[in-house]
C-alpha cells in the first residue's frame, strides 16, 4: 500500500514537473510528441491533437518528447530533427534553455501554491508548546547559560513575557556569538539579568530543553531504534536507570552514548517494555556528526487562521525554507558531511510517502511540497542528463557560439545515465536492506 501511495505522490509531482516543460514548450510552438509518466513501455494513454499522453511502465521519473530533439537526448526517440520551425533545435539557445528550466521552475513554484492552499483552508500548523510562556523545566549538561530548572524567562532582549513562539523568533535573527540580554525570575520570587551567549549546535539548547514529552512518531527503517524493536507510540520513561522526562533530554543522552549500548525503560499501550539500543554515527540538521538512532518526536500541532496574503507568505517561507535545506544536504554530500548511504530511493520514498498520509493532511502535504522542491533543486544540478546539465551545455555552447559534437554530447549523456543509473540501484539496495533489517 505504501508503494502505491508513493507513486501516485511521484506521480503528482513529476506531472507538475513536465507540465512546466510542456507549457513554456508549447509558449515557444513547438510540437509535443509524447508527454509520459514514466519511461519504458507505453502502458496506457490517449492521444490529443499531436501529443500522445501515455503512463509508462518504470515509474522512475517521466519526460516530454519534443518534435525534433536534439538526437543525443536520452528521450529523444529516433527521429531527427528536421528543421521545421514547430521543432525544437530550430529554436534559439535561450529558447531551449526556458523549456529546460520550466520543469524545476514549476516544482518550485508548485509548493508555494500548495502549502499556501492548505494554509489558507486549514490554518498554519505549529508546535502547540509555542503559546506557552518560556520556562526552564529543564538544562542539558554542556549547557553554559546559567538557567536554573523552574526559572521563568520574564524578557528576552526587550521581549516582555515571551512565549516559546517569542523565544524562537528572537534566536532566529540573532547572530552566532551575540549575548542574549534575559531576565529570569527564579521559583522564590528573586528576579536577576543574564546575558546568555548565543550558538549554534545540535546540543545547543539556550532556554534548556523544550516542554515537549519523550514520545516516539517516526521509527526510521533499518536504523538502531528499528532494529532494537522501537515503534510509534512509544513513550520513553528511562535511559540507563535515570528518569527522563522531554524529548531534548533523551536526545542530548543519545548524543552523549558514545556509541554504547542503552538500556531503555519505555511503555508502550499501557504496558512496561524494555529495550536495548545501540546508536551510531550520523549527521544532524545542523551538520553535524553525533550519534543518533533513527526516531522523531510526537509533538502536538496547534494551528493559526491566516488570510489570503498571509497563507501564501507562510507557503512561500516554508518553501524557501526547503530549498534551503536541500540545498544544503547536496553541498554536505559534495563535501563527505552527508553519505549517500542516508539517500533514499522510490522505495524508500514510498515508505515515507505511506507514512505521512497515515500521519494526515498537513504530514502529507509537507512531504509533498519537500518532495517537489527536491525535484526542483536536483534537476537543476549540471549533471549530463538532468535540466541542469542541457541548461550548463546550452550555456557552454553560446560561450562558443557553435554546438558541441554529437559524438561528445552523446559521451556527455552516456556518463550522466551511468551516473544516475548507479547511484539509483545504490541507493534502492540500501532501502531494501534496511527494510530487510527492519523486519529481521
């Protein structure tokens, strides 16, 4: 069931895809053959005016074939061009450059429009602990910021009575380094001023940890807590014989193992379970290398109604704040931060699409809008064989001002498909063995 609601998640979003290709294509007039989802075998399709809209067999992507491509495309088929003006090597560089732009343009666009709907019907979802006043209910070791458990933050550099809502926009214009100017009024009644400096990290917790209960949502395939036995729904009581009470604390106790052996007192529908877990090595948000084990918090929503222009904002932000993500997880893998082992293929992709649908609307929506935007972002690398690569070939060519060979540009393709080719079955072999792990 998760495979099929994978792919027809995929499906959505690679239709989205190769409209945008086909709308600016047919903006320039040129002739559309073939407009598929998937490639391989024809499955099933129709065919209107001079396109044949097909679903094919392999839904591994999707494409729109051009009346005459250049002939070293990978979809391209065997007709060559001709040089009639409806084909597409009769338009001009800067032509061909948009129609291949288009498709990761609307895949970016696309979020925006559907997290701004959701919004504008549903409300903006948020952590329901953000309308609480800032209360230190509890510190991590490393923490130098001198709040004590039962503190109440009564002002945040001239914030009055902030809320966790307050707290998190102050931190977030705050540059690294600077001193927070805070006022905490201790359990006794002693108010006192603070000047807490401000960093980043994955134990960074600068208010102490979030009010947030230890309670399991998302048990990550193949991962420690999977293979120990861990599921959603679990709510953990205990690390080694200390009591633990937020989420933050169990984290900084993961982070802090040292990769040994932890022994988890958790209840589970009522019921006392023990469990052993062995975390390892993995990159945080942050880039950071620490020790993980594969499971997310459940943290209650709230929602906030937003009107027109507002909904689409938000839409717009947490977009940008997608690309930005994902374009961060692409320089961690140039730069070794990331492994291409934490990479997920269709099958992997599937499993999560599963997931946030049985998690409801507002999970599968972002899933989606983060899926289109990984879509959009990677497509535009300058890899042979993507948008990003005919868009870098095109650019190279201008620079020239004459085309590069077909024999070069079909090398060009052929090492690109090769690429993509391995990297895919790398990463689905890697999927399928931690499904595998999981249910051994």
């Amino acid at each position: 069931m998760d495979i099929l609601i994978g792919l027809v998640i995929l499906g959505v979003i690679i239709l989205v895809h190769e409209w945008g290709h086909f709308i600016i294509a047919r903006l320039f007039g040129v002739r559309v053959d073939v407009f598929s989802i998937g490639f391989g075998p024809r499955l099933f399709g129709f065919k209107r005016g001079a396109t044949d809209w097909r679903i094919s067999a392999l839904p591994l992507g999707g494409y729109v074939r051009m009346a005459g491509q250049d002939i070293t495309d990978i979809d391209s088929g065997d007709q060559k061009p001709t040089g009639a003006p409806d084909e597409l090597m009769s338009k001009t560089r800067w032509q061909r450059a948009l129609i291949s732009f288009a498709g990761p343009a609307v895949n970016l666009i696309f979020p925006i429009l559907l997290l701004g709907t959701y919004f504008l019907i549903s409300g903006e979802p948020y952590p329901a602990y953000f309308d609480q006043p800032v209360t230190i209910v509890g510190v991590s070791a490393q923490s130098t910021s001198g709040l004590q458990v039962g503190d109440k933050v009564t002002s945040i550099n001239g914030v009055k009575n902030p809320t966790w809502r307050d707290a998190n926009k102050v931190l977030e214009q705050a540059a690294v380094g600077s001193m927070l100017k805070v006022q905490v009024t201790a359990p006794d009644g002693v108010t006192r001023d603070a000047n807490i400096p401000y960093k980043t990290g994955s134990d960074d917790h600068t208010f102490g940890f979030a009010p947030i209960a230890p309670k399991v949502l998302q048990v990550l395939p193949g991962k420690p807590a999977s293979v120990a036995g861990m599921k959603d729904g679990d709510l953990i009581r205990s690390v080694d014989g200390k009591p633990v009470e937020y989420w933050d604390q169990f984290v900084a106790a993961v982070h802090n193992s040292q990769g040994q052996p932890m022994h988890l007192e958790i209840t589970r529908k009522g019921k006392p379970v023990s469990l052993t877990v062995t975390p390892v090595i993995g990159a945080a948000q942050s880039g950071d290398k620490v020790y993980q084990i594969g499971i997310g918090p459940d943290v209650p929503l709230a929602s906030k109604s937003l009107g027109f222009v507002g909904a689409f904002k938000a839409g717009f932000i947490q977009t940008a704040n997608f690309v930005i993500e994902t374009v961060g997880v692409v320089y961690k893998l140039v730069t070794g931060g990331v492994s291409v082992r934490d990479l997920q293929s269709v099958v992997g992709i599937s499993r999560a699409a599963g997931e946030a649908v049985n998690f409801g609307p507002s999970a599968t929506i972002l899933f989606m809008a983060l899926i289109s935007v990984n879509l959009g972002v990677l497509n535009l690398l300058p890899i042979p064989i993507l948008d990003g690569g005919h868009i870098t070939l095109l650019a190279l060519e201008g620079l020239r001002r004459r085309d590069f060979s077909i024999a070069f540009k079909e090398r060009l393709i052929q090492v690109g498909l090769v690429f993509l080719l391995v990297l895919i079955v790398y990463v689905t072999y890697n999927d399928v063995a931690r499904i595998f792990t999981r249910h051994s």
